[in-house]
C-alpha cells in the first residue's frame, strides 16, 4: 500500500503557512522547516521554500455536499472569484478562489456518489446514526464493495463466524419493527436492511464476533457515503423465525442502509480523561 503528497515550491513559506493554516484551517502534519505539509481529509499538501514558486495546477478541497460549499464560499467569499455554480459536464458544484501565490484554489462537491476516500480518523469521527434516507437504493455493485471490506472483520480464533442478511421484503422488514416498537423505526427509513449474525454452531464468541461485524459494516458504508444505524434488541424468537435464522445464531442488531437524507456536525462527547484511567 502507498501513500502520497504533493509538494509545490513556494517562494514565500512564511506567508503561504499563515494562509493554509489560519484562512483555510488546514491542521500542519508535519513540519519539516523548509517545507510545511498540510492535511486536508485525504489530502496531503506540501510546501518547501525555494527561490521561485510553483503555482500551475489546481488544489481542490472537496466537500460532502452542495451547503458545505456553500459554507465554505461565505467563510471564504473575500478570496473567491465568483459564488458557487454548477459544472454539469463533470456534475460538481464549486467556486474559483487564489492563495497568496497565486495558485487556484477550488472548492467543490461532487453530484454522484464516490469511491472511498474518507480516512480511517475521519471515518470513525464521521460516522453517524442516520434515521432518515433518500428512496434510491444502494445499487447491488456498491453493497458488495461493502461487504468486500467486511471481510476483513475479526473474530475470536479467526472462525469468521458471522454472516449478513439483506432484507430487501418489506412485509418482513414491517414484522420486525412492529415487535421491536418505534425504536425500530430507522429499520423502514431506508429501501433495505441487513442484519448481522454470528453462528450459535462455529462462534466461539458468538455475541463479541456479531457485534464487531456489525461495527465494521457500519464503517465499511460510510467508507461509500452510506448511511446506518444500528437497531438493537433483535435477538429474538421471532425476529430469527421471520428470517429463517437458527435459533442458536446471535443477531447483532439490524441497520437500514442506504444514501443518507441527514448530515449532522461533529457531536459534544465526554472528554478523554473522563474514560481513560492508567494504572
Ligand atoms: C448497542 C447499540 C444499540 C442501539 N440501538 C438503537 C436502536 O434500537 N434504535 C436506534 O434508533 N438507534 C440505536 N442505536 C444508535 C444510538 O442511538 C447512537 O449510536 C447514539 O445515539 C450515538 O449517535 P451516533 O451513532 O450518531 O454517533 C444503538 C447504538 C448501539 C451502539
């Protein structure tokens, strides 16, 4: 596996420093003296000082959605060349802007969904309970890249002993929340659920295996921009009888998945030190 930056010569690093982090708000990832490198999600952006500056090309900030650039142009509209518009012919929504140096910048989103890019930090921060979806199902080559990566879920002695279901009848998916109560709502949100189970017959630790495949499908959707939630108390008679499960097999939970009709900021959590203890 590689990784990647792309460097440009600036000629005045103090200056280009200042912009990248105190206007774009760029986190340093390292410094390294004659060359800063910036981290934006997936972007790794470096600058070393020189005596001429590099500015051809394009850097381009993408965001998740058309009001993220909207944000961004109000945030920024001081250095943009005009409002945000649509470019049909790559089907983004985005605005022009300059740094310092001269160099164009672009703030974009994109129309269609995307191949993964998000990184694991933001992927764990970035997850969410989605309860609300758009009709359009996840189309069956997108599930499968998903479940491609749930392949790699651990499990006590590497018995792999969990498996999904995608429940795509809506009678059933119906049954379900009627005995689990509006708890069990998010289950209709989307065109479709699955739920994760580990084998009663092959686990040896059938409820920690499930619950870990249940947490990696969770973070292998949002690896695609898709939405989960996690609807729990479905290890059940009746749940494992509408879905033809054994009743020895442990269900995890059920999640709808599908393309998320809500974003939510980053939410207030309990500082480190109020869970963290060292001995
Ligand atoms: C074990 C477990 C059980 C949950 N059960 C439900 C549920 O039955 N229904 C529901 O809407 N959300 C359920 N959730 C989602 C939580 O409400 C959600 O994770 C929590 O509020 C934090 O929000 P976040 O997932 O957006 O970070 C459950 C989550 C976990 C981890």
């Amino acid at each position: 596996m590689m990784h990647g930056i792309v460097f440009f010569k600036t000629a005045v690093l103090p200056i280009i420093r200042e912009f990248y982090v105190r206007v774009l708000e760029l986190p340093i990832w390292l410094d390294q003296g004659a060359c800063t490198i910036f981290r934006n999600g997936n972007l790794l952006l470096g600058f070393c000082q020189s005596e001429n500056a590099e500015t051809e090309g394009t850097i381009t900030l993408f965001f998740p959605n058309r009001s993220a650039v909207q944000e961004a142009y109000k945030k920024h509209e001081s250095l943009a060349l005009e409002p945000p518009k649509d470019n049909p012919r790559f089907s983004i929504y985005h605005f022009w802007a300059k740094d310092p140096e001269g160099r164009n910048l672009e703030f974009q989103s994109f129309d269609h969904p995307l191949e993964p890019h998000l990184s694991l930090e933001d992927g764990l921060m970035q997850r969410r309970s989605i309860r609300h979806y758009y009709p359009s199902p996840v189309p069956d080559d997108i599930l499968n890249k998903v479940f491609e990566l749930c392949r790699y879920s651990p499990t006590a002695r590497n018995l792999q002993s969990y498996y999904y279901i995608v429940i795509k009848q809506r009678e059933a998916l119906e049954q379900i929340v009627n005995l689990r109560g509006p708890a069990g709502d998010p289950i209709l949100a989307s065109p479709y659920a699955i739920a994760v189970v580990a084998r009663g017959d092959l686990a040896r630790r059938k409820v920690q295996d499930a619950c870990i495949a249940a947490y990696h499908l969770l973070l292998a959707a949002k690896a695609f921009g898709l939405g989960t939630c996690w609807v729990t108390d479905m290890d059940r008679d009746e749940v494992k009888s509408i879905l033809n499960i054994p009743q020895d097999d442990y269900v995890a939970c059920l999640t709808p998945i599908g393309y998320p009709a809500e974003e939510f900021a980053l939410p207030k959590r309990h500082e480190v030190s109020s869970f963290v203890r060292y001995l």
